[in-house]
C-alpha cells in the first residue's frame, strides 16, 4: 500500500488543524504498514487509535469553527458524524474477523484529502478572519498591560532613584 505524501497545497494555514491532519496521515499510513505484518492485534490498536485520534480532531476542530461563527457548523458536524459511523463500523467488521484494511485505508485516504480540500477549506476564511481579530484584541490587551507595568515600573526606578538620591545626598 502506497504512504499517503502530505502536500503544501492541502495546508489550511491553520497551524493546528495542519498539524493534527498531518498526524492523521501518519495513522493512516501505519494502518498501511500495519497490514504488510498480518499482526491482527496492532491493526486493532492502531485503528483505535485512529479512531481516538480523528474524534479529538473534530471536537476540537468544532469548536473552533462554532467560536468563530462559521455559518455551516451543523453540515460540518453532520459530515464528522457520517465518517465516524463510517469508520466504527469497519472496526466492527474487523473485529468479526473480515480483512477490511486496504478498503479501510482507501476510504480514509480518499475522505481525509476530500475534506480537507472541500468542506474544511470552506471554513478557513471564516477561521482566519476570527483567529486575527482575536489575536489582535488579545496583542491588544497584552501591549496595554505591558505599557501599564513599564509605566509603574519607571515610576518605581524614579522613586527608588529619588530615595537612593536623597540617601547619598
């Protein structure tokens, strides 16, 4: 089974959802090594684990396109429900004993680079718009507050000095 290749093309610009689809790559293509070995209780381990893995992606993944107010949040949760039932149910096969991995690691590959070109794409605007009006209200607020202490702290620095002159004097 060919290793699925991450392409610059598939990032969002997003560093965390680029990060977290990287890694389900690499789940995905350990399922791939994981049936060169026919050892049945790795590919359990490591289907879970997928499974595990890409369900934390999508609750973190939407709650960050509900914050930033993305207009098709249901649909997008719809569609993460959809593949997980889809993905539950191989493991199901698999544990009945079927050999379901190289259909598993097709359907995976093609749904994983589809979503993220498709559906995820459509939220990135959305996502990065929001992410920079937080980041600049939080710079914001961290810039104001580091004024803040500069000030009291020169003012501090000019009383000490105003103390040690009156000292030494």
């Amino acid at each position: 089974m060919a290793h699925l290749v991450w392409k610059t093309e598939l990032n969002t610009g997003i560093h965390e959802i680029d990060t977290q689809h990287q890694r389900i790559v690499q789940y995905i293509n350990a399922l791939g090594d994981a049936r060169l070995t026919n050892d049945q209780k790795t590919v359990g381990r490591i289907i879970d684990e997928t499974i595990d893995y890409t369900a934390s992606h999508f609750a973190f993944e939407e709650a960050m396109i509900e914050d930033a107010g993305y207009s098709f949040v249901g649909p997008h949760k719809k569609v993460h429900e959809i593949f997980v039932r889809r993905v539950v149910d191989f493991r199901t096969r698999f544990e009945r004993g079927e050999d379901v991995l190289g259909e598993l690691h097709d359907m995976l590959s093609r749904w994983l680079f589809n979503h993220i070109r498709h559906e995820d794409g459509a939220y990135v605007p959305t996502v990065k718009a929001h992410l920079q009006v937080t980041e600049s209200s939080a710079e914001r607020v961290v810039k104001e507050q580091v004024r803040r202490e500069l000030q009291q702290g020169r003012a501090g620095v000019q009383a000490k000095q105003g103390w040690l002159k009156r000292l030494f004097a």
